[in-house]
C-alpha cells in the first residue's frame, strides 16, 4: 500500500523576520529519507512566500496577527510570515487525505506556529497521526507536549526510530529502493533562488550559549564526493546562490573544506558561496582564504560575539581578537571587500555591560569589515539558561515566547534603551558607509 505523507514548515510567528537563505533543511532531510519507502510525499513549505532581493534572499509576505496574550504589552507589531492563512487552508483542502502529517519546529519562540499549523490540520484533516519534530520540539518536549495538539512529539535527530514512531501509527511502510531521492528532485518549490548545503552536522566546540550540542550527538563531516555531487547536480537545475548551514564548516580544513573548494575551483562552477552561520575565523588562513575567494564566496559571517577576553574564554574560547584580526587580513588579502566581510558580535549576554559591546564595536570599526550586532536570548539546557534559572532571573518553565530576542532584550537586558538603540544607529551608519 502506497501511503500519503505529508510534511509541513510551519509559519514563523514572530516581529521581524528575513528570508537570509532559509529553508527547512531537517524536514527535507525526512523528505528524502521517506523516499526509500512505498510513499507519496506531499509538501507546505508555510515560509515560502518572499520576494527574492540580492543573492536570492528575500522579504517575506506577512500578516500581521494579535500577540499573544502574555506579550500583549510588547509594544511591536506582531506576524505570521510566509504564504497566507488562506493559502495553507486551500492546499490542505486540495490534498484532500493524507495517512499521516510531519510537522518540523524551528525557533522555541515561534511554537504558536506551530501550534496554528497543527491546530488547522486536526480541522480539515481530521482523525490523521501528526508527529512534530525539529528544534523546539527537542528542547521543549514537555512544553510541545502540553501546547500543541500533535500525537507524538519527536525528539532528536533522524534515525531509523523515525519508521517505529510512524509504524506505532499502524502505518507499515514498505522499503522499494536503497538510497533515497535528493530534496530537490521532489519538486517541493517552484522556485529555487538558493540552496542550502550542509556539509557537516554537530559542532567539536561547546559555546556556553550555543545549543549545537544538545541537537547533535556528534561532530559529522560528509564525504566530500558526496558534497561535490550535490553542487553539481544543483547546479545543472540552474542555482547559483549556495548557504551552508555548518557549525564549523573549516573544523578540520585541510581534509573537508580545502579538498572541497579545491574541487569547486577546478570544474570551473560559477556560483556565489553564503555562510550566515559564523565561521570560525581562526581557522581561516592564506591558503582557505583564497580558495574562498576563487570559488565565489560573496557573504562572509565570521563569530566574535565579544571583544572581552575573560568571557571569550568563560564563553568557550572559540576565538580571540587577535586570530579574528588575522582571519580580517588574509580575508582582505584575498580581495573579500569590506562589504563582503561581516562579524558578528553579541549584546545582552549575562553580565554584558553595554561598554563591553560598545568596545566590540570599536574594535570591529578599525579593522572596517560589517558588524553584525545580535541579540543574546537564552536556549533551554544551555550553560547560560542555567546559570539564569540558578541566579533567579528567569525561571526554568519560561515560556520560549520570551526567548524571542527582541522580548528578552526588552525585558531582561537591562540596558539603557536609548544608549541601545544610539549604539544600534551608529553601527548602521558604519555598515552604510563601508
Ligand atoms: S562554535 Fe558555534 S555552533 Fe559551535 S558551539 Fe560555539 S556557537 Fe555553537
């Protein structure tokens, strides 16, 4: 028996939000997994709707939607982003029936998405197994258990255990073939202005406010044949715009992102390489610098987070100001513009004084690269999350709402607002003048 799946990216519910090469790269992983099986896979994507702007990143559409009723107070506009709520309720007509429902979950904040999508699903699919996975669903599952009408809450990775959770349902999936159909040969989207690529799964580092760890098992790297393959067959569909999602895409360089590059030079592709996650800049020498630069890097984030030694070491010492200035000037050796080149660094990290990121400012200014300002918000099992709950600040049963960095600066920063927001102009203007 053929049976009929579907799978949904819920809505990102939340007060500003840009389409920065996004996509639910976990849910297309299952996607593909279930390829293997007697199956017929339908797909919502409730974040696909945007309008393309450089490199294939996009604005995406919204409604604007009432708060929720414990941030009623928050005094920002609050929205669903991605296809309309109309739009989801006229493809979950035209599927007609489904077997079983995949929800994902993303950010722990925006599980009211998650729960309007699970909640619409019971209306006008009634009486179908729904299993929610993803982020939130791993760090929160009691929270997802209590909040979201789903019948199983999966927790983790993907793993074979995801064929025992689904056959639970009475759902007997039969295997027809042995390696599984790429995400994008499903022809999920009808437009594919990028393509995320991950090369690697997990992190070897242990940030104190970084969840990669709680996630992921281990630190993974794929065989780089198998990476190649992917950009090449990507590329003969006609995407040019590539993001990798890595934790630590140049983590042991001279056997994964040396040989890779090396490779992508050689064919000769034309593409336009993205990193929105951080690299770690002390990895980064002549030698990877060039090759960045010769197989098309255009968008370079490399992570900082603060300028002050003792809590880059209390943080987890993935980096220090001087490799960071060199990571700078190999970067800039190579021929990366100012533009191109881009750092993140945090404020609102417990204990931050806003002169300590005043000061990451100054520094990043003289080495004239993008600064990137990001907002501290806590992660549930974190080292940071329990030093709060230790220290009375937030208690462990938060709701992850608050989590949403614009409520928890609001709330738990403490900084002067207008200090804040002085320091939030100046780096613009800086990023403008570049
Ligand atoms: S290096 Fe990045 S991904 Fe790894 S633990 Fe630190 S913050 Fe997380």
């Amino acid at each position: 028996m053929t049976y009929r799946i579907l799978l949904i990216n819920p809505w990102i519910y939340d007060f500003a939000a840009y389409n920065f090469w996004a996509r639910p790269l976990g849910l297309l992983k299952v996607a593909e997994f279930l390829t293997q099986f007697d199956v017929k896979l339908f797909f919502i994507d409730c974040c696909d709707s945007f309008t393309i702007k450089k490199y294939g990143t996009g604005k995406y559409s919204y409604q604007t939607i009432q708060k929720p009723e414990i941030i009623k107070n928050i005094p920002r506009r609050y929205k669903r982003y991605g296809i309309s709520l109309e739009e989801f309720i006229d493809r979950l007509r035209r599927i007609s029936y489904v077997d079983l429902v995949l929800v994902t979950s993303i950010m722990a904040y925006w599980w009211h998405g998650v729960k309007e999508v699970v909640d619409i699903v019971r209306e006008y699919l009634p009486n179908i197994p729904i299993i929610v996975g993803g982020i939130y669903a791993t760090l929160y599952k009691e929270h997802a258990e209590k909040k979201i009408n789903a019948d199983l809450i999966y927790t983790g990775q993907l793993e074979e255990r995801l064929i025992e959770n689904i056959e639970s349902f009475g759902i007997k999936l039969k295997r027809i073939r042995e390696k599984p159909i790429s995400w994008w040969k499903l022809g999920f989207y009808n437009k594919m202005p990028y393509a995320p690529l991950l090369t690697s799964t997990g992190c070897p580092f242990r940030c104190s406010y970084c969840a990669s760890s709680l996630l992921y098992k281990s630190f993974e790297q794929r065989k780089i044949d198998e990476v190649i393959n992917e950009i090449e067959e990507l590329y003969i569909i006609g995407i040019r715009d590539f993001a990798f999602y890595d934790d630590a895409l140049l983590y042991k360089s001279e056997t994964h992102i040396e040989p890779l590059l090396k490779e992508i030079v050689k064919r000769n592709f034309q593409l336009r390489f993205h990193t929105p996650n951080g690299l770690h800049g002390r990895f980064i020498n002549k030698n990877i610098a060039l090759l960045m630069k010769e197989a098309g890097f255009k968008t370079l984030r490399l992570s900082l987070e603060t300028v002050n030694i003792k809590r880059q070491i209390e943080t987890g010492g993935k980096i220090t100001n001087e490799e960071l200035e060199r990571a700078v000037f190999y970067l800039k050796e190579a021929g990366f513009s100012s533009q191109e080149i881009g750092v993140y660094i945090m404020y609102g990290l417990p204990g931050q004084s806003l002169d300590e990121v005043k000061a990451g400012v100054d520094f990043l200014k003289k080495l004239k690269i993008r600064i990137h300002l990001t907002e501290f918000s806590p992660i549930r099992g974190t080292y940071y999350w329990n030093e709060l709950v230790k220290n009375g600040i937030i208690p462990d049963d938060l709701d992850p709402l608050f989590t949403n960095n614009t409520i928890f600066s609001e709330l738990f920063y403490g900084y002067p607002k207008e200090e804040l927001q002085k320091l939030k102009i100046e780096v613009n203007q800086f990023n403008l003048l570049l």
